[in-house]
C-alpha cells in the first residue's frame, strides 16, 4: 500500500534535479513533503518560520508553532540530509496577524486568524523567499490539490473530507497558486503517517495542531486582553427592539450564534447573540429564529474561477471551516460582492469567509461583512 501510495505522489513532484523550498512547521505533515522531495531527488530546502518569541516558549500540546517545533524541523532536515533554515517573522507575523486578530474583535467581528496567516507571512513571503531562491516550487503540508486546468492552475479540496484545508486557503492568488504544491493533497492523514514512518520520521506520532498557534488553551480574550488592554468595556445587553435586558462585561467575550454567556434569565425561550454594535458598545439578543440569514456581503474577494455573469454564479458556498457546503449565488454588484443563500444559514458572523466551489473546485471567497434576514430585498450595492 505504502508503495503503491509513495509512487503516485512522487509522480506529483517537480523533476529531480529541481529546487524547491518546503515550508517545515516541525509536524508530520510538512516533514513527509520534505522527505518525498527528497526522495524525488529535487534539491530541497526546507524554511521554517519563527513566529514565536523564543524556540523555549512554553509548549501547548496540539497547537502549532511551539518552541519545540523549529528543532523537529531541524531534526528532520539532517536525517534527510537538506539545508534548512530558519527565518525571523515575529514582527511581520504580529502586525498582520495577531494584531488583526484583536483589532477584529474590537469591531465586532470574528476573524480567522489562520487564513490571515495563509495570506500574508506563509505564502506572500515563502513564495518570495521561493523566487529569491530560485526554485521551481514552494511545497507546503496542506490538504488541497493543485490542478491544472484550461485557464491554469486550479485550487481543489483534499481527497480526505476530515483534513480537507481549502477553505483557510481561499485567498491563495492566481500568481502564488502557479508557484505552489501540495502534495498531501490526495492522501488522508493514516496514509501521511504511514509515509513518516516509511521515511523513519521522528515526528511520525507527533499530534496534530488544534489550537491557534498564538491562542493557548483557545482562550482568545486573554489574547485581545493582552494586545488591547482596554478592550473590555461593560455595556448593554438588549433585545430586538432596544429594550435593555442584562448586562456584558465586553463585545470581545461574544460572536454572533453564541447562547451561552449572556446569563438573562426568566424568559420563555432562548436568547442568542443576533448582533454586535461596537459603535453603542450593545450586544443585541434574539431568539433563534432571528439568526436566519438569506445573504451575506463580502469584501477582500479573491475570485480563482471563471467571471461572474451579471444574474450572478450558481456555486456551493461554505460559511465557516466546519460547516457543510450550502448551494448559493454570487452576485459581483456595483458595489460590495454578495451572495443569496438558497436556504436560510444560522449563526453567521461577519468577520468569517465565505468560500465558494464548484464540485471540488474552490472559486473564490471573501469576509463577510454584514448579512440579511432572508425576508429582505438584496440590492447588489
């Protein structure tokens, strides 16, 4: 099975002889693409990035970037016989990243910090180190497929619907798609390992990332706390129509869909979290009902597929990274991008994409930036 699996994807490969770059975070997955690279015979280099303040900072079981993962890299790097090396991006990586992070909490929002990361330091920088390098490709350790299409390269989800990735790498540009590679992309985690352990990886057992890497415990207040120390200010909890009925000790311990924390009792029914006004510093509660959603407007669109016809684009859109794909229509407008939802979507909350497919195609998304009762008119501006 093993080798049947390791032909078809060194088929995938650039030509031995070839250089590339491997992004190495110090997990299986990044390390098993360094090790096929090398097996393909390419000269491989492997990049890791420090993103961390110190390779001793405390280390949190299943999340990425600990301290110990810079030396996994290095470890796997001369067993496989590559140069490696490590590169400084505490600052790029704070001010694009995390300080976005916090800022996007102060505004109501509820950001993805992974496809920020994605955007910015991981691939904007890694294919500029690529070309300064001049190699012919930079290979990560995601689960998405890069296919060549009519019009070029295209961005496809993973084979495995469990490690699918595709949606945290929606804002992968045309040009940087034509310099990537993942060649995880048609394998499921099982057949990963198994490679780490063809390869007598070290980190063949080593846990997957859970946690966001700068987010320990997933307590993200603490997080915005620490960036905006005078993010939390208490302000009102009120219903649909104004009415004042509880108090909260800041917008930052909210998100839209949210139930628990808003601690009102003696009512009939459940509350949810319906909205955050940062400008009057409320959280406005509903019941569930209100958190139906017929559209959704984007900004930051980044579109891989074929033009958007002016009656829109029949497409399947996902509105969070755990959710199911949901059929839809994208509009470009004369103004914002949006998107009319064939049956109404609960809990969505601006600061999260929406991602758009065709099959397994990914066309494009953006952040949401508002959305609309299904009972609405949808203006395209």
């Amino acid at each position: 099975m093993c080798d049947r699996v390791l032909a078809d994807v060194l088929e995938t490969l650039p030509q031995a002889g070839e250089r590339v770059v491997v992004a190495m975070s110090g997990g299986v997955d990044s390390s098993v693409v360094a090790a096929l690279a090398a097996a393909r015979g390419c000269e491989t280099v492997g990049v890791t990035m420090r993103l961390s303040d110190s390779d001793t900072a405390p280390q949190r079981a299943g999340s990425c970037c600990a301290g110990a993962d810079i030396a996994d890299a290095r470890s796997v790097a001369d067993r496989l016989g590559i140069a490696h090396y490590v590169l400084d991006y505490q600052s790029a990586f704070r001010a694009e990243v995390m300080e976005a992070f916090a800022d996007s909490y102060l505004a109501g929002r509820t950001p993805v910090p992974c496809i920020s990361c994605n955007q910015t330091v991981k691939f904007r920088d890694l294919v500029q180190v690529a070309d300064d390098l001049g190699a012919a490709r930079l290979l990560t350790g995601h689960y998405v497929r890069r296919l060549d299409g009519v019009d070029g390269a295209e961005l496809h989800r993973g084979v495995d619907p469990a490690k699918d990735q595709s949606y945290f790498l929606f804002a992968t540009t045309r040009s940087q798609l034509g310099r990537l590679g993942f060649p995880l992309g048609g394998l499921d985690k099982a057949a990963t390992r198994a490679l780490a352990r063809h390869f007598g990886l070290g980190v063949a057992g080593k846990p997957d990332s859970q946690d966001i890497c700068f987010v320990p415990g997933g307590d993200y207040r603490a997080v915005v706390r620490k960036l905006r120390p005078h993010a939390e200010r208490p302000g009102e909890i009120v219903d649909l129509e104004g009415r004042v009925i509880g108090r909260h000790a800041g917008l930052i311990g909210f998100t839209v869909g949210q139930r628990r924390g808003l601690e009102i009792g003696g009512l009939a029914e459940p509350l949810y979290v319906v909205r955050l006004e940062p400008e009057t510093n409320r959280v406005v509660a509903g019941p569930r009902a209100a958190l139906a959603v017929g559209a959704v407007w984007l900004e930051s669109l980044n579109w891989l597929g074929p033009p958007i016809p002016p009656e829109g684009l029949a497409v399947e859109v996902k509105l969070r990274s755990l959710a199911p794909l949901v059929p839809a229509r994208i509009h470009g407008g004369n103004g914002a991008p949006w998107i009319a939802l064939e049956v109404p979507q609960f809990g969505v909350a601006p600061g999260q994409a929406a991602v758009c497919y065709a099959g397994t195609r990914l066309l494009g998304g953006g952040f949401m930036i508002r959305t609309a009762a299904p009972s609405a008119s949808f203006p395209a501006t």
